[in-house]
C-alpha cells in the first residue's frame, strides 16, 4: 500500500512540474510575442498560463487589457487580472492594484486601501510603490500625514536607483520635510536625478544653478539643463531658456532662439508665453517670425 501511495505522490508531483513548466513557456512565449508588438499571440500565450495560475501571466494580462494591446481597452476586465496576480503576491501587480484605487479607475476611489497594496509591494521591495507610498505619507492621503515615513520609503526607492524617488528625495531636503532643511544636499540630488535623464530634474537643477540655490550661482550651467529638458520637450525648461535668450543670462541675447522656445512653451503654457511674446515684440521681422514658426512645426522632442 505504502508503495503505491509513494508511487501516486510521484506520480501527481510530476504533473505539477510539467503543468508548471507549460505555464513557463507559454509565459516566455508570451513576453517575446509582446515585444515582438504581436499582441493577439502575447494575448493567446498569457492566457493559457494564467488560467493555469502563473501570477506573472496573470499581471501580463492586465498589462493587455488596461493598454488595449491585442483586445479592446478594459479597465475593469484589466484590474480583475491584476487583483489576482495581486493576490499570489506579485509585487508590481500589487502596487498597479493600487493605483486603480489611489486613481478610482474602475473601482471606488479609496486612497487607504491604496496604500495598504502599496505597502504590500513596498515591503517586497518594488521602488515605484516605495515611491508611491511615500507619496502618500507626504500628502496625508489614505494614511497620516507623516514626512518622516515619506522620507524612508523615498531613501529605499532611491537606494534601487529610481530618478523619480530621488527628485522627490531631494523636495524634501530642499523644503527641510522630514529631514533638516539642506538645499546642497537636494541640490546633490537633484543632479543626480537629472544625471539619470528625468526631465523634471532638469528643470529643478537648472532653477538651483540659475538663482545659486545650494549651489553657487551659475546661469552657464542653468543654460546647458535648461536645455537638456528643453530639447526633450520640457515646457517650463522651454520658457525659461527663451527668458535667458532675451535676457542674455548664461547665454548670448538671440532673439529668434527666444521666439522658438517661447512658441514651444507656449503650447503647454499658454499663459505663462505671455511675458516671453510682449518681450520679443518688435524684435523680430514678420520673415524672421515665419522661419521661426516652421522651425517650430518641424520640431519633434529629442527623445520618445
């Protein structure tokens, strides 16, 4: 008897690993098809492993459904995915659950039960819900209002290398929340995201460097970041390199540059383009204006 017991238990364990090495398969068969962009064979591979249970394919398919990538757009059909994989423990799974509720996209908005899926993700270690979660503590949303918490989840996420925690990181030094106030330090940081290709640090680093916040006064330095996020289609980095032009700060007076980067920012900011096109009346010619304008409408950002 003890034989044959022995002998199922075999029997059924070898089953299991065949049924989990299918699963991997179609798992990998699927990821290729995806980034191969063939979404109906992603689509048809990740099903498979995720009715059979595989948590990953289960993610995957939300990743179809939520994008319209191989089916129709399905933001409730996407977040059922997710939960599952949710619930087998997949941490990215875990904090897009909880981006649905921090959002209220296809459930009840619920900020607290969004940071409880965020934690569950922090804790495996996922740097963007370490970064979502401290952004909940920074706000008070879903969870008391506390900077010093903030400030840990950020230093964790940071510690990974995610640009956008240590951008927030460095808010925090430059505001002294949660930590001592040290604008060299979130200017430290600030570089540092920038350093990475976050835009958004672009911009802070050039705006340090421009008023010689934490670091001394540079308008050269401020110029060339300013630039950098400029060119990648940053639209307050685009007003304020065209102030620059106007003014000559860090750079030569140059009023048709001005004019570009004041027509770039200005279809993100139009009011904020005013300023830049009362400046440059009268400075430029109407021909001067037109190459301008198409220069313009030729322009694609540097990168995406």
């Amino acid at each position: 008897m003890k034989l044959i017991i022995h002998g199922l238990a075999a029997v059924w364990l070898a089953i299991g690993v065949l049924a989990a090495d299918v699963a991997r398969a179609d798992l990998n068969a699927g990821i290729e098809a995806y980034e191969r962009r063939n979404f109906k064979s992603a689509l048809r591979h990740f099903k498979q492993a995720a009715e059979g249970g595989d948590m990953a394919a289960q993610y995957w398919m939300g990743r179809l459904y939520d994008g319209g990538y191989g089916v129709q757009v399905d933001a409730e059909g996407a977040f059922e995915w997710f939960r599952m994989a949710a619930d087998g423990g997949h941490a990215e799974a875990q904090r897009i659950v909880g981006i649905y509720y921090d959002e209220g996209k296809a459930v009840d908005q619920d900020p607290s039960t969004a940071a409880h899926w965020y934690q569950l993700a922090a804790r495996q270690g996922n740097a963007k819900a370490q970064r979502n979660l401290a952004g909940l503590y920074a706000r008070g949303r879903g969870v008391p209002r506390d900077d010093g918490q903030a400030v840990q989840w950020l230093r964790l996420a940071s510690a990974q290398g995610n640009s956008k925690a240590v951008r927030n990181l460095a808010y925090h030094y430059y505001f002294g929340r949660g930590v001592p106030q040290d604008r060299r330090e979130a200017a430290r940081l600030f570089e540092q995201a920038a350093s990475d290709g976050l835009d958004s640090a672009r911009y802070n680093i050039a705006f340090v460097f421009y008023h010689g916040d934490g670091v001394d006064k540079d308008l050269e330095r401020a110029a060339y970041h300013f630039g950098s996020a400029a060119n990648n289609g940053d639209a307050n980095s685009q007003l304020f390199l065209s102030r620059m032009y106007i003014l000559g700060e860090g750079v030569e007076p140059d009023f048709e540059k001005a004019f570009f980067w004041a027509a770039l920012g200005s279809v993100q900011k139009p009011r904020l383009a005013e300023w830049h096109f009362d400046q440059l009346r009268g400075k430029l010619t109407e021909a001067q204006r037109e190459k301008v304008r198409a220069q313009v409408r030729n322009w694609h950002p540097a990168e995406g």
